[in-house]
C-alpha cells in the first residue's frame, strides 16, 4: 500500500460527448445551457485526529471554496454542506454525499470540493484510492473505516447523479509537499484520472507531482488561483464566458510559474473535460473586479461558524427548547439510556410533526457523528499498535455506541456493512482485552462474520490471529497475521505480532527479524522493542535487553510495561537496588497495575500486609478483573502458604481451578495446586496436577521447569527432576532457570564436569549471557577451583557491570584466594546493588569465620587482615568484637580501645555488652589507662553480676591493690591457666605483667 498524501478533491461532471481539445488551439463559440438547483458539499481537513496527518490550509481553502460559491455562485447557504476539521469524518461525508444524491433532480448542478488527504493502496493487484476523512488512521488501514472510498464517490454518487442528467462540478488539489507520505496521493492522482469518465477533473498536479501552499497567502496555490480565475481572471478573451480550457490554461501559467519560481518544483494543474471548448459559466463584470482579499475577509467568519457544535434551529420556541437539550446532550456525552439522553430526544423529535426531515437529518447525523467518530478514534488506536489500550469494558461501550448507529443508518446506508463490521471487531476486542478464555471462540466467530462483510480488512484479520494465538493455534494465528500484512504492507503491527508468534514458539532468531522490520514502519514502535526486549531477556542478554526497554522509554517515557521490564531485568541481575527504582517508576504511574502484574503476594511480603488486608486486595483484584486468570491463582497460592485450615486449603484448591478454567495455559496454577496438594498429603492428586500442566502446555519449559522444582525442592529427588529440567531446555534452549536448577543438581553430587560441559557449551552459543558465566563460576567456586572462579565471575561483570549477582560470588573467591582488598572491593559493590539478599551481617560472619580458621592455620597478619575486612563490612558487634580482641591479642590495644569504644555504642544484649565491656578493661589496663579501666570495670560489674574472676584480678592488681588481686586469680580454674587457649584471651603483656609475674 502506498502512503497518504493530501487530497483536495472537486469533481466536474458535465453531459457532452465532444472530445478533448489541445493545449493552445482556438476555442469555439459555444451557448451557455441553462441550469437547475444548484447544491454543493464543501470539505476541508486540516486538523486531522491522527497528528502525523494534520496539514495547515485545507480547511482554509475550503472556506475560500465555499465563500465563492456563495458571493459568487449565489447558492444558498442552506444548499451547501460544509464540513471541516472535526465534523468531516467519514460517515457525516458519505451521508451528506447520499442526501445530495436522493435531493438532486435533472438538470441540477452539484459542486463536490474535498481538501485534505487522498492515497491508493495495492489490494492485491488492484488499485483502491480513498480520500481521508478526519477520522482516518495513519496506518493504511482504509477498510477499518475514516475514508471515503474513490470506487463508491464514482459508482454510487457522481455515476447515478450522472445517469440522471446531474452536472458535477468538482476540484481536486492532491499531494500537498512537506507530508511524509507522499507516493501514495502521487499514484492516487493517476488513479483519478482513470475514474469519472464522464466527469471534468481539475486536478492541482499531475501524477509524481506535488502540489505546493504558502503561509503568505495561508493557502495552495491552486486553490488561490482556482477562485481567482473562477471569479473572472482566467477570461482571457474578455467575452465574459469562462471556457473550461480558459481555466486551464490559466491555472497552468499562473501556479505552474508561481512554484517554479518559489520552490524551484514542476507543479503542473490538470483540467479534463470532454470538451473543454465548452463554457464552464458567465463571467460576472462585477465579480471579475472583485479582489480575492475580500473573499478571504470572510474565511474567519466561515472557519468560525463551521466550529459551533451542535445542530442550529430558529423554529418555533417548542423546536429551539428541543434542539437546546440535544445540543446539550451531545455536549455532556449523554447519548443514549436516559429519558433527556440526545437518542431519546431525537427519537421524540421524529414523532413530531414541527420538525422537518432537514433538522432532523442534523440530529441524526450529529449523534451518528459523536457515537461513530469515538468508536473509530478507538479502532484507530488499537490499529496503531499502541501497547496501552482500554480495558475491555471500553471496547463493549464502543461497539454499543456502533449498534446504534447500525439502528439509526439503516441498511442501505453507504457504511452499513463497514459500521457493523466494526461493531463485530469492538464486540470481539473487549473479550480479547479482558482476556477472557473462555469467550475466545466466541469472539473468533464473531471476527469470522467481520470478514465475511469485509474479507480485506487487515485490522480483523489482525485481532482474529490475536485470538489464534491466545489459544496457543499458532498456524491459524500466523495465517491470518500474514494476510493483514499482505493487505497493508506498510503496517508495523500483523509484522510485529508475527514476531510475537514466534517468539512464543522461541523461534527467537525468527521472531527477531519480524520484530526488526517491523521497526520504523507505520505504527508505534514501543512494543516491538519491548518483545525484543523480552527475546533477549529470555537469552540471558540482559545488557541488550535493557537497551531496547530504553528505546520504548524514549518514544514512551509513560510506558508502565517497559518500566516494569527494567525492573525485572535488574532483578535477574541481582540488582534489587535499580530494580526497587524502576518498580517504583511504574508504580507512581499505575500502582494497581504494576502491583497485578509483578504478583500480589510479592507486594504483600514487601509490605508487610496483614492477612485481612491482603484477602481484601485479592477481592478486588478479582472484581477489577474477573476474567484474569493469574489474580485466583495468586489468591490460591497465598492462602496455600498462609493458612492450615482444610476449608481454606479446599478453598484455594477451587480458585487454582477457577484459574485454570480462565487461562488453561496458565502452567503455574497447575503448579501451585499440585504443591497445595502435597501440603495436604495427597502425593498422588500433585503429581496428577503437574502432569495435567504439561498435557495441556506441552510446548512450554514451564511445565516441565515446575515440575522439576517440585521434586528436587518439595520431593526432595534429585533423579526424577533432572530428566524434567532437561525437557525444559529442550523446549527452549536458553531456559536459563532449568540450567540453574541441573548445575546445582551436578554440583550436589559432585558432578562438577557435567555442569562444566554444559555451561561451556551455552557460552559458545551465547557468550554475551552473564548467567551461563555466572553458573561456572559458582561451579569452580564449590570445587575448590578459586582462580577459575574468579576469570569465570569476572567474564560476567565484564558483560554487564550491573550484573550483581557475580559481585558477591567473587568476593568469596578473592577471600579464598587471599585478596583481601579485591574482596572487599567485590562485597561493597555487592551490598549497594541488593542490600536486601546480600546482608553485610552475613558476608561478614563468613569471613570472621574464615578469620578464626586462620588464626589456627595461618599468619597473624592474615587474620588481622580478614578480621578488618569483617568489620569494613560491617561495624556491628559481631565484626567489632572479634577484630577487636585480634588487635588486643596482637599488642595494638590503642586501635583495640577505639574499635571497642566505637562497638559498644552499637552492641545490643548483654552477652555481647558484657564481650565489649571485657574488651574495653583488657585493652584500658595494656594502655595503662586507669581512667577507662576504672569506668568500664564499674560498668561491667553492674551488667554482669557474676563477675569473670582473672579479670577481676588483674584488674585490681593493676589498681595496686595486688593481694585482693591474685586472691581472686587463685580462685580461677587453673586448667585456663595453663590451658593454651590463655593466649587467645590476654595479651602477652597482660600474662607476664599480672597473671604470672609472682
């Protein structure tokens, strides 16, 4: 298909047979005929509902137009339907096309001008040409509606007017420059001409033209020259008979030179007739000394009226009182329903005789236009490939709002069948939207009867293969993807959702080459880098996966699906800090939804929600969405893990059912039931439940993954899951959890060499996956293996500096490999990017832990060493004191005081007060500090009231008091007197100077 361009559009239909003269021969004296009724529709868009569309002087133009054919032609002005901007939608042009063709007799004349933008599409090797209505998509996607098809202007408007002795006077000014599609109106041009064979067409350009406009006259110069010559200029023989040819030559030497001129361009104007010798009208003496800047004067006027809403009446008070509340009705949006709704009121008003077929032929059409045009601009939008569209219960009002279009119109309408095919299409999208399964073959039949009225309308075929696919019919989805994008080659979507396709199939390669060429075709491209995201988050690729979210991002900053996708992705990164920021950024923007799809009870763990709470948000969860299948299954999983009562327990086993009654390929409900079944002792109905999950979702590896799960975690039999974690990954090669789940079956066993095998041979397939590096280096890791753990973690955060899972990981190697500051450089980077699953607490208990294995079996400055990194860590008692009393045991007792000072304002519990305190004395009395000895001995003999007796002693013979001082040492147990382990309780200068200087 090619793409829209600007169409101004006015045909000419007079009844001869001569034939078409040449450029620059003698015109021949002809008779004017005299003419009937004379009745025009006026179009003109500038202000189109897709912004991609908008132009700048269509609607000028036509008010030029239209302000001629009254000043000039002398028609009347309730003779003219003049429709602009927001009232020039497709079904309010077709109706007003149709009453000028039942209000048309023999003999009458009819003016026909539309401004705005026309295309021709290739549907399957056939030429369609439309014009553009206001509410017209930017996708090509004609046959959803917003157009007025060139094949019906000709066959069932201007043919019959034609038949029945009409004159048809029209103009067309295509292919505005500056619009970005171009080639479309340039072909449509052509297509024109080959149409109206008994019609004159006065064309702006000729085909692969353009037509050009300037903001000095704030019109198109063909227009500008159009009216100038129509009032007169173009009468070059000054016989006051305007011939056809006249105007054409005219045209031709006045725009052809003025864009010549300005834009260095061929702009060349068309004018065919049948003879164009013929004369087109008489030249008013008065008119042809009328200056344009007159017309002009009254475009504001023209513009202004155009803009008043509503329909217009001077009738009796009974009439205007009426017309006020219908107007007032459109107004509040109160269409039908209610007994002063605008439906209502116009249903009245045709039962009463005041009211004349014209005002309520305004009526009708106004509540056609208000409940049609909200119906389309919804269409449009879910053509458009947005990635946010309504909740279903918008598409169900939509389609009412078309049912009463379909009873208002009638079945001859022009539209009929494409209104109530539309309708079909809302009807079957609020099912899709609400993803409700169970109505899926309803909305199938429904999108079936679409196109059996409209068989080469891509937007059905598209929404029916979104059905095919939810169902997981993956060839009947792909097929009717393929004949949307064969019917609209230029739209991104059915290409875009082929991708999808396949990427549920994880034909990943595949799905990636849709996806690609689906970017930067007409249409959003938000969720075709969004699915590209998830494609390469499926991959391990995290790196890149986070880059296309980005570009969603930038085209959507407000996109709640890719904010999410970057918070998931720093999740699998172990980077629980930016992903608790991006969470947040959706959350502020759509907390329900971002708190639905990142799983209810995961909000309700990090919020510590209290049960009652908590039952009431799954409520209305549910209420919110009664169709989705995961909001029981969440509710089942939390009362499965929250409560021991059988009824609550057979309660939850009814909503994983009513889970899967919604979504049958919902593979975790049938998880968490088969786990609900195992809590309440029936092994056999859990095994029945998982193996039901892979019968109904046997292409899926989270039907095997969770089965697995379940007998290495629950069941605790490594041999039966290791067959099902290798289904999974036969399913999907880079099911990365199924990898997780077998290296640390390998690793358990000792089978380090199978894991290193497999790791090995993904990372030849996908070097750019941290995880697969990850997972070896936890395999060498166990092994024993440091250094090759280290290269391996090293190679992870080399791909992705965020990847945090690898930092903690390698901290434990550096520490085994006796890099303590590497380690410690590695811990720090752990604890900023997941404080929550990295707890400094924990690291550092290990490495005290590693500390004191040291102190046996290694140097004293390595266990120095560690237990200062301990307590870089982390500064709570637990590091504080053990680095403490190495500082002490060591002969440092200055650092020693300062680092138990410092930890005794941090300890809680008088077992690690009272630890301190004895620190504080030891390392007072080697400083020779009697000050602090004397206080913190004070301190500690109110804490702990049974008093540790060496240190009592020592303590008092270092206040002088020595008898009273070795009388308490003598009562120590002698075994820690001569035990070794003294040395690991008192300093050196401690022993000799007051346990054995006697």
């Amino acid at each position: 298909m090619k793409h829209f361009l600007t169409v101004f559009f006015s045909l000419a239909v007079l009844m001869g047979l001569a034939q078409e003269g040449e450029r620059g021969s003698i015109p021949k004296k002809t008779n004017t005929i005299s003419e009937g009724v004379k009745h025009a529709l006026v179009v003109g868009i500038s202000e189109y509902h897709e912004a991609s569309l908008r132009l700048n002087y269509a609607k000028n133009d036509a008010a030029l137009f239209k302000d001629y054919l009254l000043l000039s032609e002398n028609i009347p002005a309730e003779n003219i339907a003049y429709l602009v901007d927001e009232d020039a939608v497709s079904i309010n042009i077709l109706r007003s096309l149709k009453k000028l063709l039942q209000n048309t007799q023999s003999g009458d004349v009819v003016y026909i001008y539309f401004a705005g933008h026309g295309d021709v599409v290739d549907d399957f090797g056939e030429k369609e040409g439309f014009l553009l209505a206001a509410d017209a998509n930017a996708n090509q996607e004609y046959y959803a509606g917003g157009v007025v098809p060139l094949a019906l202007l000709n066959n069932k408007v201007v043919g019959k007017m034609a038949a029945n002795n009409v004159k048809v006077i029209l103009i067309l000014d295509a292919c505005r420059s500056g619009f970005i599609f171009q080639e479309g109106t340039q072909k449509n041009m052509g297509t024109i001409q080959a149409m109206f064979e008994n019609s004159t067409k006065i064309l702006s350009c000729g085909p692969n033209e353009l037509s050009y406009e300037s903001s000095d006259i704030s019109h198109g110069y063909f227009t500008y020259y159009l009216v100038k010559g129509l009032l007169g200029k173009a009468d070059s023989n000054t016989d006051n008979n305007l011939q056809y040819r006249e105007l054409d030559d005219y045209l031709y030497d006045n725009v052809s030179a003025t864009v010549s001129k300005k834009h260095k361009q061929s702009q060349t104007p068309v004018l065919r007739t049948q003879n164009d010798r013929l004369v087109l009208k008489p030249v008013n003496i008065a008119d042809n000394n009328i200056d344009i800047e007159s017309f002009k004067n009254n475009i504001n006027s023209s513009t202004a009226i155009a803009s008043v809403r509503g329909v217009n009446s001077e009738k009796t008070p009974e009439v205007a009182g009426v017309i006020k509340s219908f107007n007032t009705a459109i107004t509040k949006k109160n269409y039908y329903g209610k007994p002063t709704s605008a439906l209502e009121l116009y249903k009245n008003a045709s039962k009463n005789s005041a009211f004349t077929d014209g005002l309520l032929f305004k009526m009708e059409s106004e509540l056609i236009k208000e409940l049609s045009t909200s119906a389309q601009q919804l269409i449009n939008k879910y053509i458009s490939g947005s990635s946010v569209l309504p909740q279903g219960s918008e598409f169900s009002k939509q389609a009412k709002h078309l049912e009463i279009c379909l009873e208002l119109m009638g079945e001859d309408d022009f539209l009929y069948d494409r209104v109530y095919s539309s309708k079909l299409m809302l009807d079957a999208y609020a099912i899709i939207q609400s993803k409700n399964y169970s109505a899926y073959n309803v909305a199938k039949k429904k999108l079936k009867e679409a196109l059996k009225v409209q068989s080469r309308a891509a937007y059905i075929h598209n929404a029916l293969g979104m059905v095919y696919n939810y169902q997981q019919v993956y060839d009947s989805a792909h097929y009717h993807y393929k004949e949307a994008k064969e019917l609209i080659t230029t739209w991104a979507t059915p290409i875009k959702n082929i991708g999808v396709n396949l990427l549920e199939q994880y034909q990943y390669d595949e799905a990636k080459e849709y996806l690609d060429s689906s970017l930067g075709m007409t249409g959003s491209n938000e969720d075709s880098f969004i699915k590209l995201g998830i494609i390469n988050e499926n991959q391990g690729k995290y790196k890149l996966a986070e880059s296309y979210y980005k570009k969603a991002l930038e085209i959507n900053p407000k996109n709640t699906i890719a904010l999410k996708k970057m918070s998931d992705i720093y999740e699998l990164k172990g980077n629980l800090k930016n992903a608790a920021i991006w969470y947040n950024k959706a959350f502020e923007l759509d907390s329900l939804k971002t708190i639905i799809e990142t799983g209810l009870n995961a909000y309700i763990d990090n919020n510590n929600v209290d049960n009652k709470t908590a039952e009431q948000l799954f409520l209305n969860a549910i209420d919110l969405q009664p169709n989705t299948s995961v909001v029981y299954c969440e509710y089942a999983d939390y009362l499965r893990t929250n409560k021991t009562n059988k009824n609550r327990l057979s309660y939850a086993d009814s909503l994983y059912g009513l889970s899967i009654k919604k979504d049958p390929h919902n593979t975790w409900a049938y998880a968490g039931r088969g786990r609900l079944y195992y809590n309440m002792r029936n092994a056999k109905k859990a095994k029945q439940s998982f193996e039901e999950g892979i019968a109904k979702n046997p292409n899926k590896p989270l039907s095997y993954y969770y089965y697995a799960e379940y007998f290495k975690n629950v069941f605790k039999n490594n041999q039966y899951a290791e067959p099902f974690y290798l289904k999974a990954i036969k399913k999907d090669k880079y099911f990365i959890p199924a990898y997780s789940g077998l290296v640390e079956i390998y690793n358990e066993q000792k089978q380090y060499s199978k894991s290193i095998t497999l790791l090995n041979n993904m990372i030849k397939t996908t070097p750019e996956a941290p995880d697969f590096w990850n997972l070896l280096g936890d395999t060498y890791y166990v092994k024993g293996a440091y250094l090759d753990a280290i290269n391996a973690f090293k190679e992870a955060v080399k791909l992705d500096e965020s990847y945090s899972k690898s930092y903690v990981n390698l901290g434990y190697s550096e520490l085994h490999s006796n890099n303590f500051e590497a380690a410690k450089t590695y811990y720090h980077k752990a604890l900023d990017s997941n404080p929550v699953k990295n707890k400094s607490s924990d690291i550092a208990a290990h490495i005290v832990s590693m500390a004191k294995n040291k102190n046996r079996f290694g140097t004293p400055q390595e266990t120095k060493d560690l237990f200062k990194l301990a307590y870089d860590i982390d500064v709570s008692g637990n590091s504080g004191i053990p680095y403490s009393a190495c500082l002490y045991i060591n002969s440092e007792p200055n650092l020693a005081f300062k680092i138990a000072e410092s930890t005794y304002k941090k300890v809680k519990g008088i077992n690690l007060e009272t630890n301190v305190l004895k620190l504080l004395v030891k390392c007072s009395i080697d400083n020779n500090d009697s000050v602090n000895a004397d206080k913190y001995f004070k301190i500690l003999s109110t804490v702990n009231k049974s008093p540790d007796l060496l240190l009592a002693g020592i303590y008092y013979i270092f206040k002088g008091d020595v008898n009273r001082g070795y009388a308490l040492i003598d009562k120590t147990n002698p075994l820690i007197l001569r035990s070794p382990k003294l040395k690991e309780m008192y300093s050196m200068e401690t022993i000799q100077k007051y346990i054995f200087k006697n």
